[in-house]
C-alpha cells in the first residue's frame, strides 16, 4: 500500500495532473514546531530547476490542513497536500496506445485495468516525491540532532556532472547518477533484529523513489569482493568506533553509531525526446515515440534531497521504536 | 520486528545454541500438500557441506508442529521448528568482553543491556535463515508454475570460486561474493504503487539476511552509468515483452511479465581465524583476537537458496494480494 | 493509530475547529464509479437536523482530492476532506482550565502535553464520524449486494424515542440510546481463526466512535444468561440457515450467512447546558461548569449511519481478505 | 491472522488434538525474568479442574523454546509450546457430517474447504486460550505495578453459580455467564485517538476469546439508559479522579487513571450431551446429535483468567507505545 512505518506512519496520495498531492503523517510527537514554510528549503531543492531538471513550475507550496495548532504538532495526523497547477496533460492522451518503455504505463495499465489516471504517470509519477520529501523535513526535525546529507556523486558514470548532462540535453536523451548519503549522530542500536533491520527498512523506502535500481550500504557491492580481514572494521573502543566503516554504520541489522553510509544507483529519466520503439496497444504492430512535454535530462539531481528524507522516515521510526524520542515533545 | 508479510506472513524465532530456532507461517492457503521431506532439498542446499562452509553439522530436520492435517496445510498458522543439538558455546563465552570486528556482538550488546543471548550470535546467527529457506519452500509451492533460480556467480571478485575459497581457507580468512537470482513466469502487476513497489519489498527481505550490503535489480548500479535511450527496454509486444530488460522485470514498482532479476552483494564471513584488532568493554584496551570455532570460508556459497526463499516470500505475498492465488487450493 | 484495515484501509485526520476533517481511503478496488453525490445521502443521515441534534450547519461537502479519475477509483488512494466553515470557538477557549466531566478534555490534555488542538473537541469531536461515514459509503458499494441497515431502536430506555429526547432538551440535558444494526447476504466464512474474529474486528471499529460503551452480537449479554441448549441455533440445512439467531451471523468468529446482528450502546453526549461539577486544573479546586455552544441532546440519533459504516469497513475488508472482490470491478 | 499487538506483538498456533499449541511473543522487552513456572499459576487457573469444567487433563506444561536466556527475556521473540498429550479424537470422526449448533464446524469447512483439522475443534479450540493466558502472565510482569482481575460475577442470570452450574450439569446442558474485569493503578492517556481506542484494542481482544458475544465499559448497556448529567463523571481533582465510574475509566479512547473497568457476556458452551437438531451436510436431511466427549458445562468458569490475560496484552502494547515502559528492563 501507500503507507510506511510503525510509530513515524507515512502515506502518500495523488496523480500528478489531478487535483493534488499529498501526504498524511501519522503518529508525530505533539510539541513540534512546524509551519508550512519549515518545509520549503527541503522542497525546494527537490524541484530543482537548473539545467537537466524539468521545466514544469509547481509552485510547491504546502498547505497543511491539520495536526498543526498554533504553530505546533498536536499529536494528531498531519495532512500536508500540494495542489497541482501547472497541468499540461496533452501530450498524455496522444501517448495512450503505445506505451512509454521504461515507464509504468504499461504496468499500471495491466494492474489497474485502464481506470488508473494516466496523466503524467498519475500516482506513479515522480512527484510524488514531493510527499516524501515534506514528510521527511518534519523527521528530520524529530531526530535531531542526528544529521542527514546525500549528494550525486556521479552523473553517466562520471564525476563532471555538468558537462554530462548539458551533453544529453543536447541529444534529447537522458543520464542517471549515484547518490551517496551519510547519517551521522545516531544511537547504537536502531534497527531490529531480523526483518527489520535498518538495512532492510531503509532500502524499503528508498526503493520505493521512482527510478531507484540499487542501494548499497557501507563497501556495498565492493565487500563482496573483499577479504573478511580487509573488510571487518576494526573497533577503536568502548563506544564502538571502528578505523574504517566498510560496514556503513550498520552491523547485524542495527546501527552501530558510526556514520550511516549508503549509495544509491538512479537509472535515467524514461522520458526522452529521442525515438524509441514500443508498440501499439491497439494493433499489437510496432510503433516509434518521442515523448514530448518537460522532462528532466538527469532526475538523479533531484534525488538527493528524496534520499535524504527517505533515510529520514526510517530513522524517525526506528528512534520512536527504541523509545529516544518522546511522544511530547518540548515540554 | 521478526515478522514479515501482509497475506502471507513468516516470523522466525529462536537462537543459534538455544533449545531451537523456527519459522512461524501465517496466512498459508487450504489445502497445500506439505510435508517435513518436501523442505528438505532447499534445507540441503543452504547446509552447505563442501570446501568453505561451516564443519557444524545440524541435521536440520525441520518439524511441522501445527497447521498441517493429513498431509495439506489447514489454514491455520504453521510453525516449523528446528531442535538445536550439535552445540559448542565455549568459544563465545571466552570472547564475551571483545566484540568481533564486523559481528552483531557490539550492537546486540547495546540494544539488550547485555540480555542478549550472545552464544554463536543468538537470534542474529545465520542460522535463522534455515526458518526462511523453510518458509520459502512453502511458498515456491504456493506461487507454482512461477520459477526462482539462484546462484553465486562471483566469489572474492572472480569467477573461479573454488580457487578463491580455497586460498582464503588457507589463509584462515574470508570471501564475500555475488548471487543473481531470476525468477520467471510472473503475472504483470504485482507490487504496489508506492512504498511497497515489489522492489521495496524484495530488498525488505534481502536485506535482513545476515550480511547482504547491496542489492540492484535489471542494471542496477550500472544503469546510473547509461543514457535513457539505452537503459529504456523497446516493448516488442502487447503482452508487454522486451528486448533487453534492464529494467530487471520491473517498472514503477510493479513486474512487468518479464523475467524478474536482482544481484545481490555478500560480504565475507566476519568470523576468521586470522588475528584482528578490536577491543575490551570492561579496561576499554585494545586487544587482538582470533575467532575459534566452526566457521564459513565463504557463506556467499551458501546465500543463493536464502535469496531464492526471500524472494518467495515476498512473490508468494503479492500474489496472494493480487488475487492470484487462491484462499483454498486444490480444491 | 488512525488507521483500519488490512486491504481496505481507512484513516481519518483533522480537527472539529481546524481547517478541515477528512479520510484517506487506501485499498480500494479500481473501476468503482464513485462521486461526490453519492457520498450525500449517508452524510446527511449522519447530520441529523431534527429536533435532538446540534444547531452546527455544517454543509459537509466532500471534497474528492485524489483517486478517482473520469467518475471511477484508479487504486490509488482516495482523500476525501470536508472542509470547516461553520466555526464558533469562543466557548471552548473559556473553558480550557475546567475539563468537561465525560469529555476526553482532561486525558487528551495529559497525553498530548497540553498541544493538542482543544476547540471543539479537536482531534477527538464526533465530526470525525463524517470521515467515516464517507469511507463507509464507499465500502457499501464495494460489498454490493450485502445490505446494512441500523436504526436507533431505543433512547434512554424508552421506545418513544421522540418523547424522551424532548423532555431532555427542555431540562438543558442529553439521553443515551441503543443502535440495532443488520448485515444480510453475506458470504459464509467471513473473519480470521483468532485475533482477527469478525465480532473482534467490528466490535474494534465501532468502539472508535465517541460514546460507544457497549457492543453485543446475536443474543449477547442476553445469551449469558441462556442454556447451550436454548442458544443454540439449529443449522436447517446444508447451506447453513438456522432456525433462530442467537449467534447474530457468527460462529467461531466467522460469518455463517445469516444475518449478521449487532447491538450498540450510545452513552448520553457529555455536553448539557445543565451545571456539573469539575476541578480548576490551575487552582486545582472544585468548579461548576455549564457548557455553552451548539450541542445533541441524543448523538444516538445520528450514529446509526455511522455505526453502518463501520460494519461497511470491516465487511469490505474481509470480503476483499476472502478473495470476494476483485482488485478491478467493472470489467 | 493470528497476530494481535503493535510493539508488544502476540500470535497463536496449533490445534486442539494436532501436536501442540503455542504462542509466539515478539517486541518483550529483554532483562525481565521468565520461566516456565512463572506461568503456571494462571494456566491453572484456566484449567479449571471442578465441577462444571471439562475432564480433559492436559498438564499445561509450558515449554519455552526461545528468547529467554540464564532466567530472563533476550528482547529476541518468545515462543511457549504446549504439547497436546490427553488426545481422544473418536467423537468429532464420527460427527464429521453433522456440524454442532453453535460451533465453528460449519463456518470451518466452508471457509478452509474441508481441508480444516476438524478434531476437538482444531485451531478454534478453546483450547488455543492457553497460549493467550501465557502472553498475558508474561505482559502482567511487563505493566507491574498494574494490577488486572476479573471474576466471574454471573452464571445462568444467577449469583448462585455453584447451583446453576450444578443444575446444568444435571441436565447434560450448559449455562453462560458474565466476567468483570478490572485493572487499577493505569497511567493516564492510554489509547491512541480515533481507530485504536482503549476500548477498541480491549474489545477487539476479548472478542477473539471463543464464546464470547458482548462487551462493555462502565455503565456500558446501562449508559444508553441514563441522562448525561447522570452519566458523567464529577471529576474531583487536577489528578483527574471521579467521583463516580460510568466511564470504565476511559474517556475519548483514552484510560483516565481511574480503574478500569469492563464486562463480557460468555455465551453457553455449546457441546451438550442432550440432544440437538442439526444437518446432515451429505444427505442434506435433518438430524439429531448429542455432543459426546469432555466438556464444559460453564466455560464462563474458565475465562476470567483469559479476559484478563487479554486486557494485560493490550495494557502492555499500549504502555509500550506511550514510552511508559523501557525496552531493556532491570538496569
């Protein structure tokens, strides 16, 4: 379903050319001081708007329509929607028939029968992101002081981030990037024991971002390419610091306090201006496409701040779970 | 918690030298033909026995406690539990004051104020994962004629993996290595829009098997390496087939039709004979240790029948939501 | 939490005197046609009007934010919201330091710190049951051809009902009553083995409505004082009808496919024009309070429509549980 | 399913005449002291053992095979095994195709399709209350000081219950009863808002107990009858003490710290020895049965210990989730 987490309960709603978007947090101590414009740094950089990101201008402004009284959270579910605008859903319908490859259309099609609302991927768009991310700006509040910051460390394959993407503008295609995001000042100890370790937990969400193909943790993928003498952090002391942190902050499932570390591989936007084969739904022949409207030439720049308040949901969770945070806040 | 699924659910219990560890399953349709000899060829598998795996010999004979009647399962919950009985906890009471590099030893210590049964690694032992290789044979029943296959297909960075266990071995260390695993046959559309898309689920699964760091689905990681115009998979038919798929049998969180397949990273083995720096909790001095005991060379050898098992968990779940597989069968 | 439900799951949010109340619907099949103007008659039920019910006018308006597209759920989730216009907080702000016996002033105060939102009743107000009846109109169509039908079937321990809620508004004072609610053409089968009875997951609902203090199924506290073999209803035939009812539908916790029987009982409203006493939470000493503001001389006037949507929210979730509703109607 | 609890989580498994049942604790805390003896006072209590309950001998012997480590809980999951020994199948062979008034029989094989182990009623035997009295002995050590007891204060209508139980068992019937059950010492603010009210949780718990058919708090049917200036309870002092209890000591859904007090209506067992109409389900003709076998003639005599094993279930999931109780005990 549309909703995570067992104390910190998040779900999202809405299609991208409806009416609106938006997010019921549930379970948030009562105490919190928060107000719609808390919510706009994070927000704002989710939607970007430098080269390679889409040129669709949602103002992104959130109302919040309860929880909140008197400029703090009551302990009551928080509904932060976002109206949609800037709708331009033309170029949607024109694309019925033929299913965009590397899209959801053909998927959502066949799950929900034709009666799900196609528009600009409706509930499976990329928007949804901004749910994620007002939520995740409320967490990250809750955890402080624990402290969260991804960036895209690579674009293409390369570090040249810029030049990688102005090179697929100019070709009409598009480009995907590897996020890395560290936690720093957590507990021992968060996480739990088998199915849901903070791993576990953690890639849950993270792989619920539209266009998310891979999450590794600590040395990831590299570990497995290790020896065990190379790989096994040496502790440092009492505390349970260790020289190296291939392990990512966590072991057996749970936080180690050392800083959380994880990598996250985004494949590039589907939506390209270049021609693609698909085909039609209707005929069953072969037909070519080129996805009009705007699109971002490198969706992984938007990502961080996604990533950042996925990690930030879990960790919200897991610290009410392991009782370090009140239910009342600021008292 | 240790409890996962929302129509099929599976929670494990037990610790690795308590009296047993087992799996209880919930939500098992009517009239399933299962028997204690049907779980053992995948309970085989993950015993391992060759080069690199562990000398502990647990016979690993699992016991239907409840839920099955004449042969077929009731409806009711199935508990399998395995008795524990080749035992040897010395080595663990010797280590008590100093964590093992890249163990749970630490964290579990912290978390359970030193309640935790810490003998062989207690509940966070590998040897939970024969509950889910149990359960898994029950739900590969379950989602037939659907078809799991996995394997390792790198150890310690090649391919030669008996020549890399065999020179780890020798030098009392440790490999780390990947499994791939495919499953095919599957309807279109199982997963869920948005934070249980069927990757967030399997990597839910993954991720709580003990040392699993990463996992990526279709490309993966090298996805964030391509343009959109060729990580896109062309769609050849109206059935929904395509060329390539990279996109690893799924869009938008949903399967596509197309085969399912996920890489998965394992890190070596944490226990080595070689000596490594750690730790005294009680005089907060380094101390240099060497883990005795029964250990694996390389429990990546024995990790593809886990993933396989985690996957049917999760398949076997979806489908049970999507409707797909009857609350009574063989009727 | 304020979530119900495995598949079909429902969650209300917002306040009395807040911007706005609403429900979140999760689950629900696509393909339903849904609208607005279907929502109206049970809304209206539900705000009574008559002599005996608040003079609040609020139009109760759903708003339909997502989840349905071209008239039809899409499976995405549902908001419905109703925004508050009608607001008269005055009253409320007065009595902050003298909780009103019988209202959850006094405990919503301890548990949220003193941050909860207090006008009207806040998160806790009798206005939340407009979420629930809205859900609960949506799941009636879901569960076609079952038929749900409550009705007030007694006031303050009289039949004439009218009578006895007039001589307690002239006394400036509020009557309790008893809800029957009749549930025909159900499946057989219906409920889990233990935790999740049917009576268990009904009576879990309708104890969520403010002023419920009692449930009873079939013959109920009645039956206690009856003998196995005069309880007993005798099955007359294969399909499973019985001569009498004292079961109310149920046996062993699932539904048998009779009529499924249930009684409610409806404390008085809390709030009466005449003096009661209480304590100054600041000075800590007696006080004597008269609650001002629009108030029900019977809330069991207007609970039958609720206490039918609660029944509607639990039959569609199992009904979709038992496999007895397709994820996409209408095809 | 058979899972009940949100951080205090309790499952159910097993059949009355298979191996065992068995109950399955996750989310205990860990450092508390458990052993098997530590159960035993309360499980004789459910078995009962004078006139008017069942002949049946099982020892009860509680084996704990996981999560309690050198005398204490290990925070890993606990799972009591109850092996069944006192096994007498003949009688329910033979009445295989004539389902019992009043029994899950029918609703059994309709639902699970006849794959059901029918024996002695399977996995709806009243038998399964044992696994909840051993959840419930240990969430008693879990919410000390609380103090939770119920008592059987009716049977047949009568406060004689020595001679209606007599009475009954002269006649080969049998005689429901009334429990009240009350728990003191609560802190206040239990219950979360809307969907999972004190009274909610309560209700939903005891409801899954066989055999019983009514619920209420306080006044419960009683208030329905009352004035609200009769009803509502004079609050006394900034502690939030009443001078009356018609609330049950829960005000909104939430406990407020007054006793909290409620009762359940148990129906008649409904295994009789004299004689009842029922079907035969292969002929589809009547027949006449008489229920041979060991049984109750009043299983109301049996479950205050249930009821208030249930009620400590809830009161320690709900202590949990408001913080009021560590996740590691006794440091």
């Amino acid at each position: 379903m549309n909703t995570f987490g067992r104390l910190f309960r998040v779900s999202v709603l809405g299609e991208s050319h409806g009416q609106a978007v938006g997010v019921l947090i549930d379970g948030c101590p009562a105490g919190l001081p928060v107000s719609a414009g808390d919510l706009l740094p994070d927000l704002q950089r989710r939607m970007g708007g430098g080269a390679g990101t889409t040129a669709r201008k949602e103002a992104d402004a959130p109302l919040i329509k309860s929880g909140v009284f008197e400029g703090k959270t009551t302990g009551a579910p928080i509904l932060v929607l976002f109206e949609n605008n800037d709708i331009d859903s033309g170029a949607y319908e024109k694309m019925r028939d033929t299913p965009r490859p590397g899209h959801a259309d053909f998927v959502a099609r066949s799950k929900f029968g034709g009666f799900e609302d196609y528009r600009g991927g409706g509930h499976f768009s990329g928007r949804l992101t901004a749910c994620v991310v007002a939520a995740g700006a409320i967490a990250k509040k809750i955890i402080k002081p624990v402290k969260i910051e991804a960036r895209l460390v690579e674009a293409g394959g390369s570090n040249d981030i810029d030049a990688v993407v102005a090179a697929a503008m100019r070709e009409g295609d598009s480009v995907g990037g590897i996020v890395e995001c560290r936690a720093s000042g957590l507990p021992v100890g968060l996480g739990e024991p088998f199915f849901d370790s903070a791993e576990s937990l953690l890639a849950h969400v993270i792989f619920s971002i539209p266009a998310v193909k891979g999450v590794e943790f600590g040395a990831g993928f590299a570990s497995a390419r290790m020896r065990g003498s190379e790989c096994n952090d040496e502790i440092l002391d009492a505390a349970g610091r260790t020289r190296t942190n291939n392990a990512g902050g966590i072991n057996g499932g749970l936080t180690n306090g050392n800083a959380l570390v994880l990598r996250v591989a985004v494949k590039p936007a589907s939506s390209i201006s270049k021609g693609q084969k698909t085909v039609s739904m209707k005929s069953g022949k072969q037909a070519e496409i080129t996805v009009e409207g705007r699109h971002d030439a490198c969706i992984a720049l938007r990502a961080p701040v996604v990533v950042e308040a996925a990690v930030a949901l879990v960790l919200a969770d897991l610290m009410m779970l392991e009782g370090k945070v009140p239910r009342v806040l600021g008292k």
